[in-house]
C-alpha cells in the first residue's frame, strides 16, 4: 500500500492528498485519490 501511495504522491503532490493520508492512515487514503 504504501509503494502505491508513492506513486500517487508523485502524479498528484498536493498537500490535501498527504493530508488525508496521515488523518485516515493510508488504507482509506488510496479512496480518497480515487474518489
């Protein structure tokens, strides 16, 4: 999970995305850039 969370960071650096990131945990994250 956390190789693709990387790989998102680098297509969409912004500061909301890492966020959400820390506050959900990284599992609810990978929703949050689908949705």
């Amino acid at each position: 999970m956390d190789y693709e969370f990387y790989r998102v960071v680098e297509k969409y650096p912004c500061d909301r995305y890492i966020r959400y990131d820390q506050l959900l945990g990284g599992g609810a994250s990978k929703e949050v850039y689908i949705g």
